[in-house]
C-alpha cells in the first residue's frame, strides 16, 4: 500500500469544488457518468487502431446503488487505468485525462480521438460533494495488476492493489448523511434522466436488495433486472430526410412531457464550419404568459449541460422547446458555463438565421396552415424582431397581420390596398375588437381595413416597425386616434368651436380637453373621441412598468359632427341646464365607444339617461 497527496495548483481545492465548481449538487452525476463515456469511447479508439483487442463484452455503464452499505457506484468497462495513470489523472487535479489521450495519439488518426467528451480530473472530485469517501477500483486494458484508489476527503489518498478481475472502473461513493436521498432509486432514476439521458452509450440503474424469503411452496423471487434509462441515438442525430412527423412528435412528447403537438419543428444539421446539431420545436402558446415557458436542453457530445443558455440560444429564442448538440462548445471545467466568445456567438447567429429561413419557407409554401398558426407564434416572432434586427431582416416577408375581418395580410399587402398613392401611409389598428366595434366599423365603412394588435408586446413592436421602415414614411394609428380619415373638407366657425369648447369642458369637468368641429363622413355619428397616439403608447408604457402613480394624463380631443342636427342645435342654443344635459351624454356616448365609464361617472350616466328617457314620453 502506497501513501500521497493530491497535487494541486491552489490551496483549498476541495471547498471550492463542494462551493463554487458546482451549483448544483447532482451535477456529479453527469461527471461520473461522463468519465465512464470517455473510458468506453477511448476503448472503442484503441480498438479501431489495432491498439487493443477486442473482447465480447458490450459497452454499458451501471449505476447501483446500496442503501444498506450507503453506497453509491459507477461501474464502466471502459480503458481502465493502471497505478501510475491513476496518480497522473486522478492525483493531479488540473490535469486533463482526455486532453492527453487525444495529444498521444494526434499523429496517427485526423480524428484525434473523436466523441472523447471531455475531463478525468475536476469531473471526477465533484464526488466529493456528497461523499464521506471515494473508492475507485481499476483494471487496465493492458496486462497491468488492478488498482484501487481511497480518499476520504479529496486531498490525501491511499493506493494499494485490488480484487477486480474485469477491465474497466468501479467509482464507489460513501454517501454522506445530508445526501441519502440519491440512493432513493426513483431519485437516482430521475437524476440520471435528467443529465444523462441521451449518452451515447447504455447506462442502467438498480439498487442492490435483500432477497425476500419465499414463502413455502414458492420459488425464491429474481431480482429486478437493472433498467436502461438513456436513448443512445437521440432523433437529432439522424439526418432531417431520415425522420418521420410522427417521430418528431413522439421526441418532443418524451422530451418535454408535452402531449399537445407541437406547430412545427426545426432540425438543425450543420458541419462547417462548427458541428452543431438539435430540433427545435414550435409550441402551442395558450396566451401570452405562458410565452415565456419555453425550454431548450443544450448538450454536448450527448451529455446534458443547461436549459437555456443564452449564450448559445438568442434570448427570444427561449421562447422554443428543442435539443441542441453543440460538440465543439467551448466549456469551462464544470461544463456548466460558456465562455461568451466568437464561435459562440457565430453558433447563436446560424440558429437565429435557420428558424427565420423556416418561417419564410413555411409562409411561402404553406401560407394556409401558417397563418393558422400564427396566432400561436406572432409573439414570439415579434419579440424576436424587436431584440435581434438581423432576425427581423430576415422573417420580415412573413410578418402578416389579421384584420378585423378575420383575413391575414402582409404589411406590404395592407399599404397596396389601403394607402395607394399616399406619401405618408398610416396602418390603422385596434387594440380590442369588441370594444373598439364601433370605431372600427367607421373605418370599415369607409374601405379601409383594420388590423388586430391586441398583445402585451405589441405597443413595443408598432413603434419599432416605425422606426426600421421611416423611410416608408409609415405610421400605426389606434381606430381611436384621429378622426382625419373619417371627415370631410369643410369651413369651419371658429366662434362656434370656442362655443362649444366652453360648454364641453363644463359638462365634462375637464379644462384640458380639446374640442374640434369638423363634418362627419358618416352623419349619423354626433362625436368621437380620439387620443394622441404617441401620447397613449408613453401613457400606457408608463402605467405598465411604473405601476398606477405613474401614469399620466391622455391628449384626449371631443370631435364634433358638424353636420349632425343635436351639434348644430347646440352650436344656437343658449347655455342652460337643457345644453349641460345634452353635451355630458354626448360626451359620455363618445367615451362609451372607445372605453367603459367607470365608478360615478357610469352612475351619472344611467341617471342621465333614465331622466332624458322619462321627459321623452311627458312624464
């Protein structure tokens, strides 16, 4: 039996791992796992080169653990390790098993030890997280004796010869009191499943038992055979022509536990000039708030490293459900984090690029079922236009826009029917379809359609589509925020206006309102009341993100039907308690048409109206 120390570049490795290597405990999972991967992957090299013979025995990793000894191991029939490369890998932290296996070995084969996922050295000390102590148990591919390694605390070890008589390594962990629970097998299962559910090779779990005592007369029952938990060909590694719509269904219900089909999907297959491959799924968006539940699993060579890691998947993107399988990422020790750099980003700019080439694909090809579709998505598409403009350069022929009518059409669509020959072209809106009604019938009626932006997301999106086309000289109006389109050239009393300015701003209790008189092209509407749009967007952005104490007073304007009978009645009449009546319930009625009344001012107006009706029949 031999004695040493671990050889570290820093004091107090030990602490850093169990507290800042790791955020999540479970992690050591996947480490240990992923050793074992890497063992059976450099086996598989050696025998493809002729370095080692092969024997019959098929790849597996096992995962057992043992409540009554409290023990957890992970066994692989791997390479294996002899006494002196156990010192090297394991004894010496900072040191890379992979990175030298694949060194070794660059000038005999240009793959360069391929499908080698990564570390024996930090991957393996997270053990130390849960563990009282570690055992390893090592048989070498070669003639070597078999070894085993101890250490109870990560820094002093003992090495002395061991009893396993098959090639490979036995990792056994001495859980500590805080972490039984990863013994519990339903537990274990789902940590498995959870980081290591599509490793390429097969990984079984079981739990060592004590036989029951068979009753008289029965046999002794078996016991339970250890069960495979991974998939060790997940459906992004096929190629696109090689899958079926029903097996992209089924991935993404196993996945994501999801049992409503997704719209579409995404599978992404790239070489050059990075190896990058995934499926990234378009889900049923219930309403707006559940936008934002989306989740991409990034892996790499296989193994699971994080949901929705920026960094590789552009924020908007998250909006998406999917796998994607960057082998050449580039990540720290842990796994855990990228290192935000160029390639990263070039990654992050080839799969923003795909899913804006699939929508116009989808749009050009399918545009039925896409615009069936798109209530479900607009969201996402427009959050990814807002934040990314080269996504939005791209997707911009398939943005289209439902009208009040029920059709979809593009914005290019909308100006060709609506603003022919105008320089200054302006797209009508309304934010709420049934109480907007009768403002946008007065639009309708006039031949111009109406388009619905009805989500939280869409006063942002209106004001970037302004800014990226002010060169169309383009503007998005609510059905209430002029009345320009809705009135006719005509000469207007100045006298009258002020007139009528006065006896609103009395009725109305309102100094601030502006009153306009201008002939109606529908004469049967007395009034309509507009709200500067730049003025309403600040307002309602304010109130949405300062809460109710910021939010500030609507430019509101009463615009007045010069050619209605009751305006020209009021334009004549003197100032009464008949003219009061009459100016508040118009006002009201104006107001009613773009917004509820609320509190007193609704119990004003049904008191209002129950009187006007009472003196109607002489009573």
């Amino acid at each position: 039996m031999s004695k040493g120390t671990v050889s570290i570049n820093a004091e107090n490795i030990m602490p850093v791992i169990k507290q800042w290597l790791y955020s999540d405990k479970d992690i050591f999972v996947r480490e240990l796992v992923t050793n074992g991967c890497d063992a059976i992957s450099k086996y598989r090299w050696l025998v493809s080169n002729g370095k080692a013979e092969l024997d019959e025995s098929p790849e597996r990793i096992d995962v057992i653990a043992d409540k009554e000894q409290g023990t957890l191991t992970f066994i692989d029939n791997g390479i294996g390790m002899t006494e002196e490369e156990i010192v090297k890998y394991i004894a010496q932290v900072a040191f890379s098993g992979a990175t030298d296996f694949i060194t070794k070995y660059t000038e005999e084969s240009k793959d360069q030890g391929a499908g080698i996922i990564g570390h024996f050295g930090l991957g393996f000390y997270s053990a130390f997280m849960v563990s009282d102590k570690v055992v390893i148990d090592s048989k070498s591919y070669t003639d070597a004796p078999a070894v085993r390694w101890t250490s109870e605390d990560g820094m002093e070890y003992e090495i002395e010869p061991s009893d396993r008589a098959e090639r490979g390594t036995a990792i056994t962990l001495y859980i500590d009191e805080e972490d039984k629970d990863f013994l519990n097998l339903w537990t274990l299962r789902k940590t498995l499943e959870k980081h290591c559910a599509f490793m390429p090779v097969p990984i079984f779990v079981s739990e060592v038992t004590k036989p029951e005592e068979p009753k008289e007369g029965e046999e002794p029952k078996k016991p339970a055979e250890p069960q495979q938990i991974n998939d060790t060909h997940p459906l992004w590694m096929k190629r696109p022509n090689e899958c079926t719509d029903e097996e992209y269904k089924e991935f993404y219900r196993k996945v994501f536990n999801d049992f409503e089909e997704p719209l579409f999907w995404i599978h992404l297959n790239a070489e050059y000039p990075f190896n990058l491959k995934g499926i990234l799924y378009f889900p049923r968006i219930k309403n707006e708030f559940t936008a934002s539940e989306g989740v991409i699993k990034l892996y790499n060579n296989q193994v699971f490293v994080a949901d929705n890691i920026k960094e590789v998947i552009p924020e908007f993107l998250l909006l998406l459900k999917g796998c994607v399988d960057c082998p050449d990422l580039p990540l720290n020790v842990s796994r855990s984090f990228l290192q935000n750099d160029g390639y990263v980003k070039k990654m992050a700019a080839y799969i923003t690029r795909k899913v804006a080439d699939r929508l116009v694909t989808e749009f050009n090809t399918k545009r039925e079922d896409y615009q069936r579709y798109w209530d479900d998505i607009h969201p996402f598409v427009k959050y990814g236009c807002i934040k990314d403009e080269k996504f939005y350069e791209r997707v911009k022929p398939a943005l289209i826009y439902k009208t009040t009518s029920g059709e979809y059409v593009t914005l290019e669509e909308y100006l060709n029917r609506n603003c022919e020959g105008e320089e200054n072209k302006t797209v009508y809106y309304a934010s709420d379809e049934k109480r907007q009604a009768q403002m946008i019938r007065l639009y309708t009626d006039q031949g111009k359609d109406v388009i619905l932006l009805d989500t939280l997301i869409d006063n942002n999106f209106i004001s970037f589509l302004e800014y990226s086309e002010r060169d169309g000289k383009i503007s998005f109006k609510r059905v209430d925020a002029a009345a320009d389109s809705l009135t006719e050239e005509g000469e207007i009393s100045e006298d009258a206006r002020k007139k009528l300015e006065g006896l609103f701003r009395k009725a109305m209790a309102d100094e601030q309102v502006d009153v306009q008189l201008k002939p109606f092209k529908d004469e049967g509407l007395i009034a309509m009341i507009t709200v500067d749009e730049q003025n309403r967007r600040f307002t309602e952005m304010s109130s949405r993100w300062g809460g109710p104490d910021m939010k500030l007073p609507e430019k509101r304007t009463l615009v007045l039907n010069d050619k209605h009978p009751l305006v020209k009645w009021l334009k004549d009449a003197e100032e009464n308690e008949h003219t009061e009546t009459v100016c508040a319930q118009v006002a009201d009625l104006a107001e009613m048409a773009r917004q509820p009344l609320v509190a007193d001012r609704m119990v004003d107006f049904l008191k209002r109206s129950n009187q006007l009706l009472t003196e109607l029949i002489g009573k």
